[in-house]
C-alpha cells in the first residue's frame, strides 16, 4: 500500500484530442509537447531509459527462469534434440517492431515510477484501449487507488479489412494461414541446387539475406551483395571460397523465386569466382512439412498444459502484470504465425547443416531473431568450427532491445542455455562499450569494419559554409521507408514555413519503398531526387530527418547538422540519439527553430572510429578471417 496518499488526482491521456483544462496532473501516453500543466510520459521515459531499459530486460530473463508445475519455462520448453524453444519466442528477440507491446510495457514501468512518487489518491485512464485498462486497474487496486476508466469521444472508426480480419482470428488459424501462405510463395525454391557446396578448411559459411544486390551484376552472374560489400574481395585476396545459404524474401528487384532462382543459377555457373549459392528453403520437403505440422500440434498441447501465465507476467517489484498487454504475443510465440515458423526453421536448418561438409568458420548476418537460435543449434549439433554473429548495422539504437541481453542470461551455464555465437563482430567502439555495459564477455567480442557503410570511405567529412543571415538554407529531407512517417515529417515542415517566412529550398531523397509527389506539398516547391546519398549531401547545409531511417548517419558523418523528428507515438529510436549538436523536435516551431540554427551554424566533424569503423583495407576482417 502505497504510504501517505496525496489529495492528487493523476490522468493518463491516451487521446487524439488535447486534454481540457484541470487541476489533475496530466500524463500524455502519446506525444512529445509538454505544457506546465501536461506533461509527457515518452519525455520521462527518454530522461530515464536507461534505468528502464535494463527493468524490461530483466523481466524477460525472469520470465524464462519462472516456475511452472516446479519446473523453469525455458525447461520445460525444451525439445528432444535440447534446443530450448523459449529462446525462439517474441519475448527473447525483442524486437520492437514485431513487438510493439514492449513500448507499451516500458511507459508503464515508467508510469508506474510516477504513480508512487505522487502518490495520488484517484487515477483516471482517458483511452480506448482495454488491454491498458486492464493493467492499470489491476496497479491501482494493489496500490488501493480509486481509479475510473473513460472512453474518448474522439475514437477513429478504423475501416474494416482482411489485416485486420486475420488479426481477429484465434492464433492457431492464422499459424495455418501463414504457413500455407509461406509454402506457396517459396515451394519452387525446392528446385535450387544443393550439391555444390565447398568442403576443406579454405571455404567460409555465410548466412544471408538474399537482398540489397545490384540487379543489373546479378543478372550477368556476379554476386555482390552490399551487406558485406568490399568482404567479397577480401575472400578472393584469402583465396577463400564462399558457401552462402541465402534466406529469401521478396523484393522490388528479385518479387518471385523465379528471378531468385536464376540469379542463383548464374552465379553457380562461376562458384570459384562467385562462390556456392543456394536457398535455405531449397530443403523444404514434404517431410519437412508433416515434421514442422507435428511438433506445432505437440507445442501447442505443451503452451496449454503451461496453464494460466499470469503471474509469470508481473516485473519483480511491481504491482501490475503485463499479461494483459503481451498475451497475444504469447499466443502469437506459441500457437501462432511465430510458432510454426520458428519450428520451420528448426527443421530447415537442421537440413541444410547437416548437409554441408565441415566447415572452420562461419558467419551470419546478427539481427537476434528466432531462426539465428536454430541456426547456432544446428551447427553445433553437426560438429562445425568457430561461428561468428556480425551485427551488420549502426547498433546505436539505444531502444533497439534486440541487442540488449540480460548478463544472467548470457553468462548462465543452466540446462538449456541460450544458443549463441562463439563470437559477435562489432563495427564501432560504442556498439562494444554498449555490449560491454551490459556486461556481455569482453573475450567474446571481435572488431570488424562496417562493411554495409563502407562506401562512406569516399564521403569526405566537411564544415558546411558559414551562412549570412538572408541566405537561402538548402534542406535535404531525408524520407523514410514508412510512408506515414514521411508524410508526416512533410507536413510538419509545410506548418513550419508557414509560421513565418524562411529562406529556405527543400529537396527531398524518397526512400525505395515510397516515393513522393511534390504537387502534394505545393508551399514546399520540392525538389525530388533520386540520386546516390553520397553524391548529393554535400549539395546541402542541413539534413531533416525521421527518427528511424540510418541514413541519418551518413548525413552526420558528412558533417552536416542533422534535425530529426520524433514519432509521436514511438521512442527515440534514431541512430543519432545522444550525438552533439543533433536537434530533435516534435513541434512545427522546434522544426523552425531547429532548421534556423542549423543552417546559421558550423557542424563538428564527428570522430568516425566513435561512430563506426572505416578502413577500405579491412585489416580487422582480414585478423578475423585468418584467425
């Protein structure tokens, strides 16, 4: 019971609406703007994440280590082969965009900070969301607060389509929805050939995406793929040959496994140049089917035997459960679309592992996502040599959970440990003191260059001209590959020039996934461009930006100020959270404010070796490789 109660009354404000004028003290669940009146709770989560961060990571590994019947999850999760399902679920990869429950989750440990600090006598919940309803009444009856939930009046009618259909369904129907639909789109994969791959201690594993390839080079049957970039030619200097297990997914330039299949084909024709390709779904089979329907109908039977989680589901110390909010995460991880292809995965893996003779050295490409846990197993299972995690991006995504572990999990020597990689490459010093922070073995990580940033060697950094006060800013807006994040950052800008004339051109490099109409933004008179980033950013004096999209990095390692949006209902998920002299903004007059200063000031040269790891050379691969 909570000590002392106050005559406060606290509001939580999940509405589209501004909140009415009270005496209350007022939370926004969503939204950055703050008032003396309103404040926001995704504000106190930034001033405060890292303390809230290791809260959620610590709950996921108490999660797995809770009791069941007297038995621990991750046990009694296990399957006969001792692989550990639970390291296979949505709750240990963690990712925010498949789980956007976490979020949820990390402004309510937030929430609930706030909650005993101010110990208000009554609470109110204005939202629509009954899951958030549910948790929070269950908070205020153990902290015995009086609490009332109201429903907005603004509530969008939100139209009725086949996403939202499936999204209806009981999750063992969409499991059999998703798995047919997998099998129809990658069943002709089958027919990619297997038996080429290189045996001896001169070839090197790597699994990848197929995509982020030049189609014009590949069609002529030249593998390049730019996730590992100048990589290719360091194996050829090695005389290394490549084994590459590919994952598929449709793309703009390969949209069927037509066009996959062939591009395979050319490239096997020159394997001692290109290296042995091949598709992981190249082992799907009959069999494999009947196995993976199997073990999903024993899996289901185990989650239901598993009873009620509830209580599983509460983070040590508080007083609420997130049952409410991730069941269907849950469901989705054990009955679900998740389930039966993380069981796929299992199979194919174990399939294509067992077939490839001996290797020393492996890579993959590091995402923390269930099937690199069947991948690790199965290598390890048939005996192959050392394995390396190459975590390929910028990993400064401070809210990018998938690269948070709980040291108790990866330091436990329990039955059933997590699967891991011998080693883990990372491609700047602060991705290691992050993982070192976390208290992840210093002896397990190795240095690597940012190979999928390696064009950046030719960006040259440089201070942006002085400007004088009447010249013209020259905006380079940056889009994102979520349509509704580059509207809205357009809109947003539209409502800043409109406070008050600026002297301002505005140019704008669409992302692939979306492109733009400039008639749609006429008081903008945009400029669209199509052209290589590297070519243009010295063309501008500030770069606007979402807060998601890497490219962000590029323009502030170039030297350019870089003002960046935030979502209004998301966290800083930007690569350039922290980094001096990079503005954030939520408003049109931040943005004003905001683009005013940057285009008056000179940018510092970032230290790049901080940011990540550049050297055409490749002398800590080459360490790596020869190792």
């Amino acid at each position: 019971m909570t000590e002392n109660p106050t005559d406060t009354s606290l509001t939580l404000w999940d509405s589209t609406a501004d909140p009415p004028g009270s005496a209350d003290l007022v939370y926004r669940w969503n939204g950055y703007a703050e008032t003396d009146s309103v404040h926001s709770l995704l504000r106190y989560v930034e001033t405060h994440g890292e303390r809230l961060r290791r809260k959620y990571v610590a709950w996921v590994h108490d999660l797995g280590e809770s009791r069941i019947d007297g038995q621990r999850l991750v046990d009694g999760l296990a399957l006969k082969d001792g692989l550990s399902y639970w390291w296979m679920t949505l709750f240990v990869e963690k990712s925010p965009w498949k789980t956007p429950s976490i979020m949820d989750a990390i402004r309510l440990l937030a929430l609930e900070e706030i909650v005993v600090q101010e110990k208000p006598r009554r609470f109110r919940l204005v939202s629509a969301s009954r899951n958030l309803h549910e948790v929070l009444r269950g908070l205020c009856q153990s902290l015995e607060i009086a609490y009332e939930w109201q429903r907005p009046t603004d509530r969008p009618q939100r139209p009725l389509n086949l996403r939202r259909l499936y999204h209806a369904l009981p999750a063992s129907m969409q499991a059999w929805l998703q798995f047919g639909r997998y099998l129809w789109e990658r069943w002709p994969l089958r027919g990619a050939e297997k038996s080429g791959w290189f045996p001896g201690d001169r070839s090197l594993f790597v699994c990848s995406y197929f995509v982020h390839m030049v189609p014009e080079e590949a069609a002529e049957g030249h593998f390049h793929s730019r996730y590992w970039e100048d990589l290719h030619g360091l194996m050829g200097r090695l005389g290394l040959s490549g084994n590459w297990l590919q994952h598929y997914y449709p793309h703009d330039a390969a949209p069927n496994p037509g066009v996959a299949m062939e591009w395979v084909r050319r490239f096997n024709q020159k394997r001692q140049q290109e290296g042995f390709h091949t598709f992981l779904d190249a082992y799907l089979s009959g069999r494999v089917v009947l196995r993976v329907l199997k073990r999903w109908l024993k899996l289901n039977l185990l989650s239901r035997r598993l009873g009620k989680m509830e209580h599983a589901f509460r983070p040590q110390g508080s007083k609420f459960s997130l049952w409410p909010l991730m069941r269907g995460d849950w469901y989705a991880s054990m009955r679900g679309p998740v389930a039966i292809l993380n069981l796929l995965w299992i199979e194919l893996f174990e399939r294509a592992l067992r077939d490839l003779p001996h290797q020393k050295k492996g890579l993959y490409l590091c995402e923390n996502q269930g099937w690199e846990r069947a991948l690790i197993h199965a290598w390890r299972k048939h005996g192959h040599g050392q394995l390396i995690a190459v975590a390929h991006g910028t990993n400064r995504r401070f809210w990018d959970l998938r690269y948070f572990t709980d040291s108790r999990t990866v330091r436990s020597s329990d039955p059933h440990p997590l699967p891991q990689a011998d080693f883990v490459a990372l491609n700047s010093r602060t991705a290691i003191d992050d993982y070192l922070s976390a208290d992840y073995p210093k002896e397990a990580i190795v240095e690597c260059e940012a190979l999928r940033y390696a064009y950046l060697n030719d960006l040259q950094a440089r201070h942006p001209a002085r400007k004088g006060e009447h010249d013209a800013t020259r905006v380079l807006i940056l889009g994102d590959y979520k349509p509704a994040s580059t509207i809205k950052m357009l809109h947003l800008l539209e409502a800043a020039v409109s406070h008050r004339s600026v002297a301002g051109t505005y140019t704008v490099k669409p992302h692939p996934n979306f492109m733009i109409n400039a008639a749609d933004y006429p008081s903008l008179h945009l400029q669209v461009v199509r052209t290589a980033l590297g070519e243009i950013l010295h063309d501008f004096d500030v770069a606007y930006s979402s807060n998601v999209t890497s490219a962000a990095v590029d323009a502030y390692l170039a030297g350019l100020p870089v003002v960046v949006m935030l979502e209004e209902m998301e966290l800083n998920f930007s690569p350039l959270r922290g980094q001096p002299g990079v503005r954030f903004v939520s408003t049109a007059e931040e943005l004003l404010q905001a683009l005013q200063a940057a285009g008056q000031e000179v940018a510092a040269i970032p230290d790049r070796d901080e940011f990540l790891f550049l050297d055409p050379e490749l002398p800590r691969w080459e360490k790596v490789l020869r190792t």
